[in-house]
C-alpha cells in the first residue's frame, strides 16, 4: 500500500476536469509545476469528472478523457508512487460529504459565487449542479484535511468559500476539519494560440490550428507550428507587444530547454523564421514524443487499472471516516 514519505509533512489536493485532451499551455503552465511540487508536499490529484458533469457531456467521450487524462499525467512526470492519483466517482463519499455541506452552505453566500454567474449567464439551461458545483469542491477539499489547495486564480473564491463552510461547521459541531488554505499558482508562462496569439492556447479552443493538444499526431504538430502566426520583422526577438507570434514560440522553447530568452534570440540572430520555426518544431516534438511513448505504455496498462483501484480503496478510506465524523456531530443514524 502506497505511504507518503515519512519527512513530507504537508499536504495539497487538487482537481482537473477532464474536459478534452491538455495542451501544450496545459502542460508547460500546470503540469510542470505539479511535477515540481511532488517532492515537496503529500499530494492528492484527482480527476474532477463529476464537476465535469456540471456542464453536458458525450459521455464516450468524457469515458475515455478520464482514464486518458491519468495515464497523459502519468507520462507528464506525475509520479504515481509520489501522488495519489484518483478518480473523483470512484469515491462515492465525495458525494455523499457533499450532501451534509449543502444542508449547511447558506444560499445566499452560494449565489455569489462569479463563476456560475459567469456560466449560467452564457447558457440559460442550465442544471442545479452547476449551481452546487462549489459545494461538491469543499467535499472535496475537506475529505482530506489539507493544508494547502493549489489552483488557478478563477477557483479562489470557492476554495474560500470552502474555508467558510469548514469554520462555521467547526463552530457548530465540533472541531471536524482542518481549514485549508489556498495555494494560488504562480501563472506559468501563459502559452497562446499559434493562430491568433493574442488568445490563450486553450482545451476548448475552436480552431484546431492554434492549438496543440499532447496526444496530436506529430506531424500535424509540425505543420501547426510551421504555420504559426508570426509578422513581418523577420528578427527572433522577444516582444510579445509588438511581436505577439514569435514572443510566444520563445515562450515555448524557454519552457522546454531551460535556455533564457536572449540565448534564443542569439542563437537565432540573422536566421530567418523559417529556421526558427524549424527548431521550435523539433523542441516540441522531441517533448511530447517522449510524452506519447510514455503514454502508450501506460494507457491499456493492467497497472493503470491496479493503481486506480489502490488508489480509489486508499481515498475511499480516508473520506469514508470523514463521512462518519460528519454524521456523528451532525446527529444522523449510525
Ligand atoms: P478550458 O478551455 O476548458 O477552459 P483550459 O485549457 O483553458 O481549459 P483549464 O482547465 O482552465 O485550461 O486550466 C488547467 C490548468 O492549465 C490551469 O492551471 C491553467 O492555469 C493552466 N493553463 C491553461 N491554459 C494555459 C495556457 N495557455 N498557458 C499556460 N497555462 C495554462
Ligand atoms: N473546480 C476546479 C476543479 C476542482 C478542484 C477541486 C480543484 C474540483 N474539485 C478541489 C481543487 C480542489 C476546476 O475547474 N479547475
């Protein structure tokens, strides 16, 4: 059975949604800084598919991002014997935690959440999940008594909420949970659309062309790349103002390589785009191929099944005694 190392004392928790294939933005603004985390903290990393549900899903499609999702984070360097790596419908007591803390979420502080608003305002048929969505997050969160949630600056308001709802059940029942404190990640290199580089890279983008998604065929990723928007300066120079296009391919080699800007734009002095985009082409490449090679490995892998029942029994465990502990303070049968 999997243990954290004995001098790791802190832990985070966080949730992806399996809403398509990751990008190259993905995988240079979020994975690799998960990578970096691991040594650090006990880390749990979930797949998020019933917030995925929030919003209408194919649902082949959403079967197979799922168990694709762990096996591409698997070949991004997650290391599944440093992180507990889970399924979020596997464990039935997220639901179940969820539940209790929506008969204690008051209405009112729940309305105010942005990003329903955001979303509810952009599609009126909408389903009260989405509504409940951050409660569903808080069940999440609080299952494992963390000390830190690391995410994106959109979801610090429901990792707040998340502390307000942990505090006043505390208050009312008893000391339950820890209070978690959010993590926000420092914004990675944000990588943009190689069509239109005034946009993020983005899962949902639709225009395949400015996009490249880790399990694209390599091919296509060259020509991606060798028909990047650039402009008519012909220097490799680093100026995202007045050179979005290629300001963003140094981007993506910097990330890569581990070389600075002003190394790129050396190398590159006289050289013509062309050339440029060769090289980035084949820094992309040379990463993602190895990703690939990894990822077919593991994809149909028994192990793949092993570690996600191990894992889905080991997380089972732990919210199912939070489950109880709720239970008790709240007065339910048991
Ligand atoms: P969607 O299109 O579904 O909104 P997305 O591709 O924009 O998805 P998210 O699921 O919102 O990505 O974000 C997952 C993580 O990836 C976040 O930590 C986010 O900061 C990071 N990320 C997303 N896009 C980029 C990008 N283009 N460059 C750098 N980091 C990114
Ligand atoms: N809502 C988050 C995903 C998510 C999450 C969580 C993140 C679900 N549960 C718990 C951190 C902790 C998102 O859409 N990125």
């Amino acid at each position: 059975m999997k243990e954290f190392s004995a001098n790791i004392t802190k832990s985070i928790l966080t949730g992806i949604q399996p809403s398509g294939v990751i990008t190259l933005g993905n995988y240079i603004g979020a994975i690799k800084q998960m990578v970096r985390m691991q040594d650090e903290f006990k880390s749990y990393i979930f797949i998020a598919d019933m917030h995925a549900i929030t919003v209408p899903q194919d649902p082949t499609t959403l079967h197979e991002n799922i168990r694709s999702l762990v096996a591409l984070y698997i070949a991004c360097g997650i290391d599944p014997d440093k992180n507990i790596i889970f399924i979020q419908s596997e464990n039935e007591y997220h639901a179940n935690i969820s539940w209790l803390l929506e008969c204690n979420t008051p209405f009112g502080e729940l309305s105010r959440m942005t990003q329903f608003k955001d979303k509810s305002s952009k599609n009126a048929n909408f389903y009260a999940g989405l509504f409940t969505y951050p409660i569903l997050m808080a069940a999440d969160i609080l299952a494992y008594d963390v000390d830190y949630v690391p995410v994106g600056i959109d979801q610090k308001q429901h990792v707040e909420l998340t502390r307000n709802i942990a505090i006043k059940f505390n208050k009312k029942y008893g000391d339950t949970f820890k209070i978690p404190d959010v993590y926000i990640t420092k914004e990675g290199t944000k990588i943009m659309d190689l069509v239109n580089p005034l946009k993020k890279m983005s899962k949902s983008s639709e225009n395949p062309k400015g996009v490249i998604r880790i399990l694209d065929d390599i091919n296509s990723i060259r020509k991606k790349i060798m028909g990047a928007t650039t402009d008519s300066e012909c220097i490799v120079r680093f100026d995202p103002e007045a050179k979005p296009g290629i300001s963003n391919l140094i981007n993506i080699c910097v990330a890569l390589t581990g070389k600075s800007i002003s190394d790129i734009e050396t190398m590159f002095e006289g050289k013509n785009y062309g050339e440029f985009k060769r090289f980035v082409a084949d820094t992309v490449i040379e990463e993602i191929s190895a990703i690939q090679a990894r990822y077919q490995k593991i994809i149909n892998s028994q192990e793949l099944d092993k570690l996600l029942e191990e894992n889905a029994t080991i997380t089972r465990a732990i919210a199912q005694k939070k489950f109880m502990l709720m239970k008790e303070k709240m007065g339910l049968y048991k």
